[in-house]
C-alpha cells in the first residue's frame, strides 16, 4: 500500500491513547512508519501520492488479549471434543485460518491461553522465520492446573512431587508467558456460585516468582473473591475472566499495575446460545424447561454483573485490556472483540476508552512496543472503518482496509 512519502488522508481519528477522536487527518507515511501526523485544516508536508479514507475512521489494529487459537467458537459438541483430540497438522491448519478470520476483523494481534497439547506454541515456532504470519501471537503453550480441578483440557499438572513454582523452573522459557488456573467457571445453575483455589496464596506467590525469573508474565484465571484474591496477592501480570470478584478485590488491584481482562462475550454467547434452545420461550429439540430457563436468568445475571464490576474498575482506574477467550462456545475468533468493545461501552467506556483497552491496554498487557496507537515514529497498522466514529464498532463489520506495518492484508 504504502511508498516514499504517501499520504493517507482520514475523516477521522481515534489513535488509540483514549483521546477524543479527532476530524479530517493527514497521516505521512514512508517506509510502513508514520512520519506525520497533521489536520488537513494546516499546512501539511509535501506527501505525494495521497490516499483518501475521508469518509472512514481509522483506529489501530484491534488487539484480542484471550484466545485459544486451538479451539473453535462452535458450540457442537461432537467438534469441539474432535478439536482436543486433533494432530499438530490438523491443528495447524486449523489455527492458520482463525488468524486469517481474525485479520479480517481488524485483529492484528492475540495473546493466546493455551492448549493441553501446546499446539499454539508449536504453531507460532514453526512460522517463527516466515514473514507470512498475518497476526503478532504470544502463547502460553500448556498452562498450569491443580491436578483433578477444571483445566485439563488446556493445562497440565505439576507431576513427579514437584511444587508449581518447581514445574514452571523445569518447563523453562519455552513459551510467551505463564498461564495458571486458580478457580473453576461460572456456574449456570446457580448465580454467583464459587469455587476454592487450586493453589494456596503462598504456591502462586512462588509460582509467580519463578515465572519472573524467566522473564515470563503471568496471567492467572480467577473467578470468585478467594481465587482472586490470592492472584493479586502473588503479583501476577493480569487477571483472567474475574467474574464475582467483589468490591474489594477491585480496590486491591487498582493501583497495583495488575492488568484486569474480564472477557464478557462468552457470557453473553452463553445467554445467546440458552435462549437460542427455545421457541417462542418454550423450550425446544428435548432440552429440559426448568435448566433452560434457569440457564438463562443466571447468565442473564451474571452478564449484569460483571458489567457492573467494569463499571466499578474504570471508576477505580484499574488497567482493563479487551480480551474474548474466543474458542468458548458461541465466541468466534475475530468477531468477538467487536462484542467486547460494546460490552466495555455498555459498562460506561466511551468509544474511546473502549478502544484505547482494546488497543493501547493490550498492546502494554502484551509488552508490544510498536503496537496499539496510532502515532509518529511507530508502524503504521490501523483498520479503517466505513463512516464516522458513532458508527463503531458496528461498522467493524465492514472494514474498509487492514494496513499492518504500512502494506495492506
């Protein structure tokens, strides 16, 4: 797309920072960096060729900070138990065209939270010396999970009488960062159930310091005020999901410089998929009425609630980064990040705030330097957007161009 000096000219502007947007902006271009970034109401610097995008907004690359690239958004079953059992070719393919669903949905970089094979890993490794990658990804590989508690089908256990901390030393820095579950999901039987720690404060505290040691970030799953609870206290890098954490694990982590994803699209898929199983409300294809209709006021609920802990984090200041945990059932890799930003909105983010975690937030979670603003001096990766800026993030859905490092996807 880009050439020596060409000029991108832009109805508008949202660069990433949580700034209003601004209007009519001429951005310089060479060499995939942005040289300038001037109003088109000034005297502008001589560009050359000039690209008009006046009747679209630009805003960086949209950065999805939970994913699992081995997994499907499908909700069936059948495939979805044929995804865990997949080959490394199978899955290679597989991961391939999520990457490219998910450039096509302005994605340009996902954080992924592994899988019981570490097939992401394996994958990101075998491309590492291709120039064909469409999509930055950092990988856990295999995460970490209480032996016998929810995870197995994305983690592995401490084995041979060794401590967590102990296994995260053995595994080495064979991957991005470190992945440990710390709590089981969301019930959608019974609202604001809790489940216990899988590991003491004190295990995650040492597993965590292991892990930096390694100079690997750690993002721990949590749900519930216990798991939560002792995630921060071990000085983890972000909290994953944080459903029903409560007040004052909030005020615990603002300040603290710990990273929040809530990942509420899969909350929403489930309440989707449960009101999908009726027919005019009554329930259909044999599912039970009563668990139906309990399904859906629980996720209903827990949805409210945890829109209403957002609220309460960007009141506090807590550092949130968007992420989808697409693979979930119902939560389609690319696509679901367009649900995010209005979830976060729906919580009180303005456009711009909403962008700036899906962006800026994430490209810091992710410790990506020249990623997720729209400024002087860094690549120029932006999506561009048919209409203004109150048209987002509905007009995601028809995405003029992806430009990743100045050239076009």
């Amino acid at each position: 797309m880009t050439a020596a000096g060409q000029g991108i000219h832009a109805g508008w502007l949202i660069d990433g920072t949580g700034a209003a947007p601004r209007q009519h902006v001429l951005l310089g271009v060479e060499k995939g960096i942005i040289t300038s970034i001037e109003s088109t109401d000034d005297e502008a610097p001589d560009l050359g060729e000039i690209r008009d995008l006046s009747n679209c907004t630009l805003i960086p690359g949209l950065i999805d900070s939970h994913v699992h690239l081995f997994m499907s958004g499908s909700p069936d079953a059948s495939l979805r138990e044929f995804q865990q059992h997949m080959t490394f070719s199978e899955a290679e393919r597989t991961i391939e065209r999520r990457l490219q669903r998910t450039l096509s949905c302005g994605v340009v970089a996902v954080r992924d939270g592994g899988d019981a094979k570490g097939y992401t890993l394996g994958y990101k490794a075998a491309q590492s010396n291709s120039k064909a990658m469409p999509v930055q990804i950092k990988a856990a590989g295999r995460a970490w999970h209480r032996k016998g508690r929810y995870g197995k089908f994305i983690a592995r256990s401490p084995g041979g009488g060794e401590t967590l901390a102990q296994s995260i030393r053995s595994a080495g820095q064979d991957a991005d960062h470190v992945k440990i579950i710390n709590s089981g999901i969301n019930s959608l039987s019974r609202f604001g159930a809790e489940t216990p720690p899988q590991f003491s404060n004190e295990e995650l505290q040492q597993a965590v310091s292991a892990a930096h040691q390694l100079a690997r970030p750690v993002m721990v799953h949590a749900n519930g005020k216990k798991p939560v609870e002792g995630a921060i206290l071990s000085g983890c890098n972000s909290i994953e999901h944080g459903f029903f954490m409560g007040e004052e694990n909030l005020k615990r982590m603002a300040g603290s410089g710990i990273f929040w994803v809530p990942t509420a699209a899969p909350m929403q898929a489930y309440l989707r998929i449960m009101t999908g199983m009726t027919d005019n409300g009554s329930p259909k294809n044999g599912f039970q009425p009563n668990a139906i209709r309990i399904g859906i006021d629980v996720a209903r609920r827990t949805l409210d609630h945890q829109l209403e802990q957002m609220r309460r984090a960007r009141e506090l200041g807590i550092l949130l980064a968007a992420g989808t945990d697409a693979g979930s059932p119902g939560v389609h890799h690319g696509s679901a990040l367009r649900e995010e930003i209005q979830l976060l909105m729906t919580a009180g983010f303005s456009l711009a705030g909403a962008i700036q975690c899906t962006t800026q937030n994430s490209a810091r979670l992710m410790e990506l330097n020249d990623a997720g603003v729209i400024a002087q001096g860094l690549p120029a990766t932006f999506v561009a957007v048919p209409g203004s800026p109150q048209d987002l993030p509905g007009s995601l859905e028809r995405i003029q161009a992806v430009v990743v490092r100045g050239v076009e996807k």
